[in-house]
C-alpha cells in the first residue's frame, strides 16, 4: 500500500453496519402484502423499476424507497388501493427507519488502530436524517474527522470531497461494500480502493466483472485493511 495515504474513507452501510438485510426484509414484507395482485417476485421486479426510474428524483435512502412503494401500489393496484395498504406501506417504511444498528465485525477495533495515525472519514450515500440518526447510534463518530453524506458517488462527488478535505486524490483511501459506488470512481480520479464484499448487495450496486488494478485490493473483512497500512 502507497506509504503516502493520510486520509482514509468508509462507506456506511453494510461497510460498517449492517443495512441490506433489512431494505430486502422491508421488500419481502412489501411483496408479501401486494401477492393478491401480483406473484411477489413481479411485485419486487415492479418495485426495482420505480426505484430506478425515480432515483435520479429522490436519491438513495428509506424515504425514497417508501415513495417508490406507495407508487408501486398505486400502479399494481390500478389505482385502486385502499388506504389500509397505503397506510401498511408506510409503516413497513417507518419501521425500516427505526432499526437498531448493528455493526459489523471488525469495526470498532479497526477505527481505533487507525485513530491517530490516519484522518478517518465517512463517505456515504443516502437521507440526510437517516444516515445521521444511525452515525448517532453508532458510538462511531469520534473516530471520525469529516462525515459526508453524499446524494451520489461519481468521480465528480470524490473530487469535492477531496477539494473539501484539501487531500490530494494519491492519498485517499476508500473502503466500501460496492465496486459500482465506492471503488470504480475512486480509483477513475487516481486514488487507492479496497474493496470488502457483503454477502448480500442491492441489485443496484453489483458488478460483476473481475478487476483488477495497483491501486485495488479486495479484502475479507475491514480488519484486514491494517496489513496493508503503515500503524
């Protein structure tokens, strides 16, 4: 790893705590209310498609998921829904928002070998409000110098990021969950990525082409990213 890294970023969800498992437990539940209409994985397909014809409207996060549910109601229903489902709809939605956060293995362990030696920031996607309740439940942000909660991750996004944190981009570091969102515009703008999988990504976010780059690692688990740091 380049001896020169003094800035280090981590993505949020299902890098430092747990965050799919519950989007697709919200969407099972979802499909399951709206199977008199449509087989479920129709319903989940609807779904997909309004979330990805929207996104560029609501961006990442619960609230516009919930907003994509309510029209996927609307839409299957033919407008017929009754406010019962509405009302169920929203509340599968508020329930997704008040998960307990949990984080993964590795974290709290990881961020305190790194305190000190490296400036640690959170570079994430998703609600404002949302992405600041669980960094507040979390008992994570004293490890942090900067948090960023970004309303995307194009290279454009990074190199504010950088501008902001007056860091040059061959001595960023990014760690994350998803190739698609935290390792391919990094490593575009010149910077260093390790990627860490989930066993479980937002279709979303897959990418399925192996890479291969100097500036590219894959690891195992966070923990693993400090044999490849100076400490």
């Amino acid at each position: 790893m380049n001896n020169r890294i003094t800035t280090i970023a981590f993505d949020a969800d299902d890098t430092l705590w747990i965050n799919e498992p519950y989007f697709q437990a919200a969407e099972k539940e979802f499909c399951v209310l709206l199977e008199d209409s449509l087989p479920q994985h129709s319903v989940s397909q609807e779904l997909f498609a309004t979330e990805m014809q929207n996104i560029h409207l609501y961006g990442y996060g619960v609230k516009g998921f919930m907003l994509c549910m309510i029209e996927t109601v609307s839409r299957v229903s033919g407008g017929a829904a009754s406010m019962k489902l509405i009302n169920r709809t929203i509340e599968i939605g508020q329930e997704l928002l008040q998960k307990p956060i949990e984080l993964l293995d590795g974290v709290t362990e990881t961020l305190e070998a790194l305190k000190g030696k490296y400036r640690l920031v959170v570079a994430t996607k998703g609600d404002l409000l949302d992405q600041e309740r669980k960094l507040k439940n979390s008992g994570l942000e004293k490890y942090f110098h900067h948090i960023e909660i970004m309303s995307n991750k194009k290279e454009s996004d990074y190199l504010k990021l950088l501008k902001h944190l007056d860091c040059k981009p061959e001595h960023f570091l990014m760690l994350g969950n998803s190739i698609q969102s935290d390792i391919l515009p990094v490593l575009e703008i010149g910077g260093f990525a390790a990627h860490i999988p989930y066993y479980v990504t937002w279709s979303h976010e897959q990418h399925e082409d192996r890479l291969e780059h100097d500036h590219f690692m894959e690891l195992s688990s966070i923990d693993k990213i400090r044999t490849h740091l100076i400490l």
